[in-house]
C-alpha cells in the first residue's frame, strides 16, 4: 500500500486505484480503520467531484467512503446518483437496498422506468394515502440557485428590501454553493419538476444550468426571470438545456411603470424575450414555453388588460397575475408595501381584473390569477385551499408531500409562505429533513384538515400560493 500523503496522490492517475484498492481492504478488515486518513481521501474525492468530476471511479469512491466514514446519507445521495448515471454499476446495485433498509426505507423508488417516473408515482401514492414518513422524495423540487440580482436597488416591492438572508440590505448576495447542489444531485434527478430561481435572478448565476446535468429524463426545468439578461450566449444556454418554461415578471405594460416598478427599460427587457422566441423558433424548438408575469399593486393593476395584450403581441403561453404576499411593510422611495396593496383599493382591482379577463378572451390568451380576483368575495383559509376529497369546506394543501423549497443559504421548505424553514441542509441531510418530526407534524395536521403554525406566516396571513390573499 502507497504511503505517499493523500493530496499528493490526488494529482497522479493512479489515485483512485491505489485509494479503491485501500478502501476495499479496510472494508473487508484486512487493514485497519484510519479515520484520519479515511476523512483526508474523503475530502480530497469530494473535491474532485465538487469541481464537476461525476465519473464512475469517483461516485464510487464517495460510496465507499462515506460508507466507512459512517456517513449513510451521504452513501445513499451518491449511491443513487452513481445508479442513475451508471445503472449497471455493481457497487450501486449491490448497495442501494442495503443503504435503504440501514436507513429504514424500501428502496422501491430508486428504480427508474425511462421516463423517471417511479417516484412521481410512489409520490402520488403517499400523497393519497397522507402518509407522514415519506419514502418517495418531492415531484417538484425548488432550487434557490442564486440570490443575487442584477437590479438595484431591487424592484419595489422584491422582499430583498426588507429581508437580510436575500443579501441586498447586507450586501452578501450568493450563489448557491455548488456541494449543496451535488448533494441535491439525486433529488433533482428524482424530481418532475425543477425550478431554478429564489429570491435573486437566476440569469445572473454563471452556472445555472449546472445542477441542470442530474436531471432524469423526465424532469421538466423551469424558471422565473426579469427578461433583462438574455443574451445571445445566455439565450443558446437555455435551448441547449431544455429549460421547459420561463416566466418573465415584467409587472407593467408601460415604459413609465416599468421604470417605476423595476428600474429599466421595458424594451430592453421585451427586445429580449423576442430574441428568445426567434432564436427558439430558429432551432425548431417548442420550449421553453414563454410567459409572463404581472405581480399586482395598485401603481399596476390599471395596465392588467394593456398587459394581456403585450402578452399576445409576444406570443406568450400564459399570463399569470397575482398579488403581492403579504407579511411586508416598508417604504421604499415612492413606494409603501401597505398602501400598494390592491385591497386597499378594492373597486379599481376588481375593474381592472375583470377588464383583463375580458381582453384575455378576446385575444386568446392564455390567463391565469393567483388569488383574489374580486376583493369583494371574502376567503377562508378552507375555501383558498379547499380539500378535494371533502365535501364542505375544509383545508388542504398537497406541497407537505410534493414540494421542497431550498433556499440559497440551505434553508428548506415546502414553500415560500413559511416564513421559519423546515431545517437547513448545512446542519442536516436532505432525507432528515424530508422525514424530520416538524415535516411530518405539517403532513399530520394538513391531513386533519388543519394547517400547522409553520404554514400561517408570523403575521397570521393566509398562505398565498394557492390561495393568494
Ligand atoms: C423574487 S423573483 C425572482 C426571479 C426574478 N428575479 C424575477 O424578478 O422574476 C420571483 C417572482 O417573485 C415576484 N415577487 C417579488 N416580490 C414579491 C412580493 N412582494 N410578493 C409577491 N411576489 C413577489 C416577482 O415579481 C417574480 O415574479
Ligand atoms: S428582479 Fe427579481 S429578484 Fe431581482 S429585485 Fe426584482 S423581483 Fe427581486
């Protein structure tokens, strides 16, 4: 056996031979554990693989090694991915139902028909037997890539105003770094749909197709942007990556709120979409799916049927409005979150929104609303979410079971209405926080009909994904 230090060994070819050599020995007891040395080879393959190096050689290494450094999760997130790319790989097969029996769940879900979609279905079948242990992992996984954004100051009423983990008023705006998105490699690949944006623009991350590569087959990636990066090379970027939908938030149908809202210039922004649209059709390509969005306040909710119009002009697929969350309140230049909120004008909201509707049927469009449509219907909880097996009103929400939220920083949760995460995957493993206590709490109380603590925000708002204030 080499006695030459790890690092030095890391830069020759026989690297992985000598260490897989090693580690097979230790395994099988013929030499003894050296934690010591067993971290170093550790550290150093996960380097390698941080740096991009996903070959056979090395996803086996990681499995070996963090098996004899008692790292299971670890095990597991690598053992699928290294049976995902490299299906008959011995050590994979050979390991996977072990790592899942040591990790108390069948290894069912691991297996892949060619369209990925075993675990969409076993999602399914937790969902609709509200189980709380969960053995699938989320159909729609959200990856909060980047909170970094090219607009600044941030558009009026983005939360960066306000809230200092989105890095605007303490200027650490950051990438998502790149071992968290290898260790959500498996997930990603496990999911139907991903999306790639946070609170930040995820065209501003150099790599934000990166975690793009451990998608299954059939995993649809979509995003949501502010239209003002799209380059020629940012828009090749997204064709050669399949991205199946992109939501451009443009929030104004005028020049004049355009500026006001999100700093620009909206023909830069439309100019843009356009090229995406030409650069697509050019290719033959029938995705990405271009729509658009209105986050609705009272300085915009006037152009709400101008906006439909610039949607047909741009051969959107959808238009999707909705109300700013709730849970804010500061002044920004011109702008007061409170006052801008179209409740506090519930006459023109309802006007416009009707307008909107009308124009989107006359032009064909494609119209969506999150939310209240008329302030003048009052909502409950129950009637926002409404539980599709029940007769009567009562509340349910399927995100518990189907979705996961992680935010740049590790924070994870099901969605971006509860305000204090679930767990943080810098102190956990994505599987201990899928299963934690405070999880299954929420799929417990959901499943009763009641929503738990963490899904009604600190100021006791209605959660406003399904039900929009
Ligand atoms: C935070 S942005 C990130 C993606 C990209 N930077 C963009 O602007 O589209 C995602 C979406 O959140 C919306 N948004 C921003 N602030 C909001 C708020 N206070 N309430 C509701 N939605 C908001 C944006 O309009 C956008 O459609
Ligand atoms: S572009 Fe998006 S992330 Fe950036 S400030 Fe505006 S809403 Fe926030």
């Amino acid at each position: 056996m080499s006695t030459v230090s790890v690092d030095a060994l890391a830069h020759v070819p026989t690297f992985l031979d000598d260490v897989r050599a090693y580690l097979i020995d230790v395994a099988l007891g013929r030499l003894p554990k050296d934690a010591e040395r067993l971290t170093s080879i550790r550290d150093t393959v996960e380097q390698r693989f941080a740096d991009g190096d996903e070959t056979e050689p090395v996803l086996e290494t990681l499995v070996r090694c963090s098996i004899l450094c008692g790292d299971r999760d670890r095990a597991k997130t690598t053992v699928e991915l290294l049976t995902l790319r490299f299906p008959d790989n011995e050590l994979g097969t050979a390991m996977l139902p072990e790592l899942n029996r040591s990790l108390g769940l069948a290894d069912t879900h691991n297996t892949f028909d060619d369209d990925g979609r075993t675990n969409s279905v076993l999602n399914e079948g937790e969902l609709r037997s509200r189980a709380t242990r969960l053995e699938s992992t989320p159909c729609v996984l959200e990856v909060a890539s980047t909170n970094v954004c090219n607009i600044h100051p941030p558009c009026v009423q983005c939360w960066k105003h306000f809230d200092p983990i989105h890095g605007y008023i303490n200027n650490d705006a950051k990438h998502m770094p790149k071992e968290l998105i290898r260790r959500l490699a498996p997930w990603i690949g496990r999911a139907r749909a991903v999306s790639l944006h946070g609170i930040g623009e995820p065209l501003a991350h150099p790599q934000i197709f990166d975690s793009v590569k451990h998608t299954g087959p059939g995993t649809e990636v979509v995003l949501v942007s502010n239209a003002l990066l799209l380059t020629d090379t940012r828009i090749n970027k997204i064709l050669d990556n399949r991205v199946a939908s992109i939501d451009f938030s443009l929030d104004a149908a005028t020049q004049e709120t355009f500026r006001k809202i999100r700093g620009n210039d909206l023909n830069a922004a439309i100019r843009g979409i356009e090229r995406l649209r030409e650069a697509r059709d050019e290719r033959g390509l029938d995705r990405p799916h271009i729509c658009l969005n209105m986050c609705l306040m009272r300085e915009n909710v006037r152009e709400a049927p101008a906006f439909v119009e610039l949607a047909h002009r741009l051969g959107a697929a959808r238009v999707h409005l909705f109300h700013m969350n709730k849970g804010a309140n500061y002044r920004f230049e011109w702008f007061d979150y409170d006052d801008q909120h179209c409740e506090r004008d519930p006459e023109t909201h309802d006007a416009a929104i009707e307008a909107a509707f009308l124009r989107a049927e006359e032009f064909g469009v494609h119209l969506v609303m999150s939310g209240r449509r008329r302030f003048s219907e009052t909502r409950t909880m129950a009637s926002a979410h409404p539980d599709p097996n029940a007769e009567g009103e009562t509340f349910f929400c399927s995100k518990p079971w189907t979705s996961m939220l992680v935010m740049t920083n590790g924070d994870v949760f099901n969605c971006c209405w509860q305000d204090r995460p679930i767990g943080n995957m810098n102190h956990a493993s994505a599987w201990d926080i899928w299963n934690s206590t405070t999880l299954q709490e929420i799929r417990e109380s959901t499943a009763a009909g009641v929503p738990h603590k963490k899904c009604v925000n600190s100021r006791g708002n209605l959660c406003p994904y399904l039900g929009r204030v």
